[in-house]
C-alpha cells in the first residue's frame, strides 16, 4: 500500500509504462547518468559501448532509449527496423554541439589523409565525416589499432584525447571540445575530499580535466567504474563523473560509501527523460529519432569498424591505473 499520493502516483505511473512496454513490445535501455526511477525500470542499463551493442542484438519492435540524442541515433544506425524513441527530444549533449560539419571539414583540409576517430558523443553527420568511431571504453585500442604511420585526428573531446595520446604514446591532432559537465570536477574539490576520507579510491572519467584525472587511481567509463567498485573493498570511493552514476553503485554495493566528488556535476541533458515523458513516449510512439538513409549508411561503417574490433582489451582498457 504506497504510503503517499505522491507514491501511489508513481506507482501507478510505473505500472502504465510497464504495460506499455509490453504492448508495443519494447525494450528500455538506460545511460548510468539516468535519474534513479528510470534505472530501476530499465531492461538494461550501461555506458556508451554496452548500449551501442545491446541496441545492435536486441530483438524489440521499439527501443526507448533513455539517454541523449547521439546515443539514441547510433542504436537507431545499427539496428534502423526499429523504432527508437528519446522520451525527451531535447536530450542532446553539450560536448556533441561543440563540432560542426565544416570544422570538421576544415580539419580534414589541414590534414589530408589524416585519420579521424569520433568519440561517440558527435551527431550522426559527423560520424559520417569519420573512419572510426570509439567510446570512452576502448579509446585507446581504437587508437592502437590504426596504422602506426597514420596521422590522427581526434575529436571532439580534447581532454579524452589528451589521455588516449598519453596512454596509446601516439600523437594526435585534438580538437577544442570538451564536456562541460565534467568540466565542473576540479582538482581542489577531489584533493578536499581525499584529505577528509583518508584511504579513499578516486575514479575518474576521461573527459573530466586532466588535474582531477591525474589524481585518479582509476580511469573509467562509466559501466567499468560500477564494475570496479564491485571489485575492489573500498569502503570509499570518490566519484569523478556525473553523480547519476551513484544510483546504480550505492544499490549494488550497500557497505560501500560513494561521495560524487562535485555534487553539481549533473548533467541536464541526461536528466530531461523522466517517467512521465517515458509514459508518453511508450504511448504517443514519438518522440522517434532516426537518421536520413544516406547519413546513416555513411555513419554505421565508423561505428560497425569500432563494434568489430571487439570489446576492450585488457592493455587498451582505459581504466589502467596511471
Ligand atoms: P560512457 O560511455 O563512459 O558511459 O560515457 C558517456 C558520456 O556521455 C560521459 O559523459
Ligand atoms: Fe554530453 Fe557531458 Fe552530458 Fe555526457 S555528461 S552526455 S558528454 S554533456
């Protein structure tokens, strides 16, 4: 018996949408930035690359994806019978509006024959624009597997480029992106924190600052920090990406204590899809993102080639401690 108005509104809301759910037979795939109720709800949730392959193998008729644009386009490249729906059509990411097609094209101009590896995080006419694409998980061997001769350009995230030049020993041509919510994490903030909780594990993700990745004892994705704190004893960890990931790891590891090393970094785009929009999505069939015909064949191969070399290797992964 739900103890508030409040609570049995949720719950008749979350009752809505599971049979919904069934009815359209669709699947929820959910970012681990996503609001806690979402998670909860989610037939899958994980980071880029895990959603990338689910969205490829998954036998639905709609996918609604709770996460941003560039992730909703790529599950819609790789698997475009079905259906994919953003609860929110405003979702988009902030680092993925910093590079337009004719910066893109300009680059290339500067450096002809120059490789081009997009992170993930870039519309879908920009990958079309690229040979491979990577993700923060396997950046580094994405890298590692291009010719060694090969000049590289990597975009749009300089700071992910940054570390994926250090680690891989490669120089790269970086473009001026970055994230800016990751921007928010700074080194004083993770150094109070470790003064105060002495003994504390720091993981960071690669596109927070290179002072605060610096600091870390691990370099993460997303999906390979909740596998790490499963891994490791702790008791503390101190987070250095979008709080949201806190949900899944405090559920999953309820000895363990997790401190968001900025409780401000959260990102707004990832937060738009709630429950409600998620209902009317399940409902409406809209909103639908999918990607025009000739964009879309010229965008799957960067991502098919980054799918096919398979997941991270144990020397690419980019969660090495450095
Ligand atoms: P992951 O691929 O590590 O989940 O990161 C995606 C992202 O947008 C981080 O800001
Ligand atoms: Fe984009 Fe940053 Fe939000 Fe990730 S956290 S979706 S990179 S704005």
């Amino acid at each position: 018996m739900p103890a508030t108005m409040e609570a049995a509104g949720r719950e008749a809301l979350v009752e809505d949408i599971l049979r919904l759910k069934r009815e359209r037979r669709a699947v929820i795939l959910a970012h681990n930035y996503q609001r806690p109720e979402i998670q909860d709800l989610a037939d899958f949730v994980g980071d880029s690359l895990g959603l990338s392959q689910k969205a490829k193998s998954l036998d639905a008729d709609v996918i609604a994806f709770c996460g941003v644009r560039f992730m909703a386009e790529t599950a819609s490249i790789l698997n475009p019978s079905k259906t994919v729906l953003l609860p929110d059509a405003l979702a988009g990411c902030g680092m993925a509006d910093m590079i337009s097609v004719d910066a893109l094209l300009d680059l290339k101009e500067a450096h002809p024959g120059a490789l081009v590896v997009a992170y993930v995080n870039t519309s879908a006419e920009i990958k079309a624009e690229s040979d491979i694409c990577c993700t923060s998980s396997n950046a580094v061997d994405v890298v590692n597997s291009l010719p060694k001769d090969a000049e590289v350009i990597f975009i749009p995230d300089k700071y992910l480029g940054a570390y994926v030049a250090r680690r891989s020993g490669r120089r790269l041509v970086l473009y001026e992106g970055w994230c800016p919510v990751h921007m928010e994490i700074k080194e004083e903030g993770v150094a109070a924190l470790k003064r105060r909780i002495p003994g504390a594990v720091v993981l960071a993700h690669p596109e927070a600052p290179p002072d605060v990745v610096s600091m870390a004892d691990w370099v993460l994705s997303t999906e390979q920090m909740v596998v790490k704190v499963r891994e490791l004893e702790g008791p503390d960890f101190i987070i250095a990406t979008e709080t949201g990931i806190i949900h899944k790891m405090r559920r999953e590891n309820p000895g363990k204590r997790f401190h968001a090393a900025d409780d401000f970094a959260v990102c707004p785009h990832m937060k738009m899809n709630d429950l409600e929009r998620l209902r009317a999505a399940l409902r409406d069939l809209g909103p639908e993102v999918r990607v025009p015909g000739a964009i879309r064949e010229r965008a799957w191969l960067p991502i098919q080639r980054m799918l096919d070399l398979g997941l991270p290797s144990k020397d690419g992964f980019v969660g090495c401690r450095c």
